[in-house]
C-alpha cells in the first residue's frame, strides 16, 4: 500500500520499495521499481461504473513533481466529469496514426474497388499509375508522416505553389489529385479515415495557365533524330523509334505486351487507352521487326518482372543531345508525345484525310457522326502507317543509319521469317546492344 507523506525530490530520491501517494492529489502516487527507477501512478475509479482507470507517466525526475500533479489534476477533471482519460488517449493515438500515408492506402484501396469517385466507377491502371505517380513524386516525405487530420490548407496551398514555380502542369496535376484525395478522405466514401474538414477545397483556384504544346519534329530533325538514336541501347532506341512510326502515347507503348500482337496488327485493349476505345495498329514490316520480344513484354524490366518503365525521359536527353551536336546548334526540346503530334502534322503533307488522320491517333468522332458512323476505318489506317514507315525508312537510309537501326531489307515488302514469339532471327543476338 502507498505511503501518503508530502513528495519532495528528498522523500523520492530515499524511496527504495513500494510507492508514495500524493495527499494533495488524488490518485497520484510515485512507484519505485525493481530497476531504481521512479515512476509517476495514477489509479482511481470512475464514478458510477466503478470501472478503474491505471494510467503512467513517466519517471522522475525527468517528469518533475509539478508536472506529474498537473498531467493528474488534468485526469481527475476528466473522470469528475465523466470521461475515460483512456478512451481520449487511445481517440488520441489512431489520430496520430491516420498519417496522410496511411489514409492515401485507404484511398488507393478505395480507387482500385471503385469507391473512391462519386461516379462509383473503377479507374483504368493508367490513371491509378498516375496517382500514385503524383502520390510518390510530388507529396514530400515530411508531410506523408503528418496526421491526415493535421494537415492545413496553407501545408497545400504551400505544396503547389512551390511546385508551380517550376513545373505548371504538374503542379496543375497536383492540385487536381490533392483535391480528389482530401475530397473522398472527408467525404461520407471515406468514413474509415473520417476527416472532419477538407483543407483541399480551394486549391482549384491556384491554377497555374497552361501553354498549349506546339512542338514537332521538322523532317531535317527526324534526320539527327534517327543518327542520335541510333547510339543507344536497344530497347530504348526500338522503343523511342516505334513512338515516332505508332504515335501512341509513351505508357500505350511502355505497358505493350506481346500478346496484343496478332498477324501484324497490335491492338491497345481499352483499359489502357486514354479514351477507353481499343486502338488497332496495323504495324509495317520495320514496326513489326522492332515490336517483336522474347518476353510477354515489348519492353521488359531487366532485374525485376514487368515492362521497363524508367529510363525512357533519360534516353530522350541523351538523343537530345546528340541532335544538338550533328545540328552544331540547340536543338528545342521534346517529349515522346511530340511525336503524335509529328505524325499527325505529316498527315496533309502525305495526302491523307482528314478522318483517317484522326483514327490514326484514336481519336473518336463527334456528334451524330458518332452515333450512326461506325465504320472503323482500318484498312485506310494501315494504309497511313505504312506510308508513314516508308517515309522514316527514307529518311534513315539518307541518314546511313538505316542498318543499325535494323530497317529490314524487305521493309516495303515482308518481314524476315521469325523464330520464338516472332522475334526475327538476328533480333537474338540484338538484345545486348
């Protein structure tokens, strides 16, 4: 049973065995332990249930005698009034615990099983990609460790503005994501993380302008493009090579699996593209040469299983640079979606029409043309691409480049006979170049 005289750091400093009790403050009392350690008690019932509450402090004397009557007078105030100081600490404690990164799992569980959007509708892998994208590379890791419920508006306003001085659309991007994310974490979708007051709901208003992007390669710079890429490994120069004859997006071709590719026709299933219409491209004899794999990916990962999905933004640079060097000036810079808007820049120049020109970069109609017309066009698709393959084969053979870019010898004709998979004969002893 604790001892009740008056605690001075004297009486504790002396105190061997057993406890304490503070007269001036119910329920508290110092314990010594089998360690020498002094540490501050706190016992006393509740009124009414008689339920016993046992909390601790800490030890003396980094907790000081002050201090532990304080935390204890704080305790009684709460059971006189009827509170479990427990239930308050543990409240206390999942807060603590709901950090933004624990409430972005909650959030990308509710994105993969369509709960996250108000529509109720299951986002397509590109777009959950892109959260987390967003998530991993713009959120920084202070604010991942921050209770969701701590975090302010200013901690936002903060993120995007300083994010905006240096990259616009993403910091556009930002906004967007952090809106839908802290939206669904106050939301009644997200009740497991329970946000009481969305701090993202102005962030709409620090929209950055966006200039359009304009930018394409001349036919003079398509030139130092197939020289400069020519240098690189083979995947990246196959790869960034198929941007420039498919004018697919960059993850349309990153993700492309083996399996998409049957009797020279590869077909992006509509899960992965932008608009959510499968996009068949019949692939010339160079395309088909280029696409072919030993994997069941077009571009697989060197160490781990999947598609390679980095490296590709390097490999632009150092072609970039290359250019430069065989132009002897700068060369403005690009992106691998440049290239869409490169082939589609060719297309009046090839006499192509307008329609086939659109369906070539799946873009759908509009209007009642939607509606009643629902020819394909892909026999005036292949067609395109296949003018288009010629003129890049033109341009590399002018180049002399054409051989280390492996232009088959029958590119206008047929592809060589392939082995496993399709890959053709000499692509075997391609793959470590």
């Amino acid at each position: 049973m604790a001892r009740s005289y008056g605690l001075t750091p004297g009486s504790i400093d002396s105190l061997k065995t057993g406890a304490l009790r503070d007269p001036y403050t119910l329920g508290l009392r110092i314990e010594a332990q089998a360690s020498g350690k002094k540490v501050w008690k706190y016992e006393r019932r509740m009124a009414g249930n008689r339920v016993l509450v046992r909390m601790t402090l800490g030890a003396f004397p980094a907790q000081t005698i002050p201090a532990a009557r304080e935390w204890a007078g704080n305790l009684n105030e709460k059971i006189d009034a009827g509170i479990d100081p427990r239930e308050e600490l543990r409240a206390q404690e999942e807060r603590a615990a709901m950090t933004v990164a624990r409430a972005h799992e909650l959030y990308m569980v509710a994105v993969n099983e369509g709960r996250a959007s108000r529509a109720k509708r299951k986002n397509k892998p590109r777009t959950i990609a892109d959260k987390l994208e967003i998530y991993t590379r713009d959120i920084p890791a202070r604010l991942k460790k921050t209770s969701i419920y701590d975090v302010t508006e200013k901690n936002l306003i903060d993120l995007v503005t300083k994010k905006g001085k240096t990259a616009k659309v993403r910091a556009n991007r930002l906004a967007a994501e952090l809106k839908v994310f802290f939206g669904w974490a106050a939301s009644l979708r997200g009740l497991e993380v329970g946000l009481e007051t969305d701090p993202s709901k102005r962030l709409g208003d620090l929209r950055f302008p966006e200039s359009p992007r304009k930018r394409k390669l001349s036919l003079e710079e398509i030139g130092w493009f197939l020289k400069a890429v020519a240098e690189e490994k083979r995947d990246f120069r196959r790869g960034l090579i198929l941007a420039l004859l498919t004018a697919v997006r960059i993850s349309e071709l990153i993700y492309a699996r083996t399996d998409e590719i049957e009797n020279g026709v590869w077909t992006i299933t509509s899960d992965r593209v932008k608009n959510s219409s499968a996009h068949s491209i019949a692939l010339g004899p160079w395309g088909q040469w280029l696409m072919a794999s030993n994997s069941e990916w077009v571009f697989p990962a060197e160490k781990v299983e999947g598609p390679r999905k980095s490296g590709w933004y390097k490999a632009r640079d150092r072609v970039l640079a290359r250019m430069a060097e065989y132009a002897k000036r700068e060369v403005e810079k690009f992106n691998p979606h440049d290239f869409r808007r490169t082939a589609r820049s060719n297309t009046k120049r090839l006499k192509v029409d307008f329609e086939t020109a659109e369906a070539m970069l799946n873009h759908l109609k509009s209007g009642l043309e939607r509606i009643y017309d629902g020819y394909e066009l892909e026999d005036e698709k292949a067609a395109w691409f296949l003018k288009w393959e010629n003129e890049i084969v033109a341009i590399a053979r002018k180049a002399g480049v054409a051989e280390k870019l492996e232009v088959p010898f029958s590119a206008l004709n047929t592809l060589p006979a392939t082995t496993r998979r399709g890959a053709p004969p000499m692509l075997m002893a391609a793959n470590d170049q």
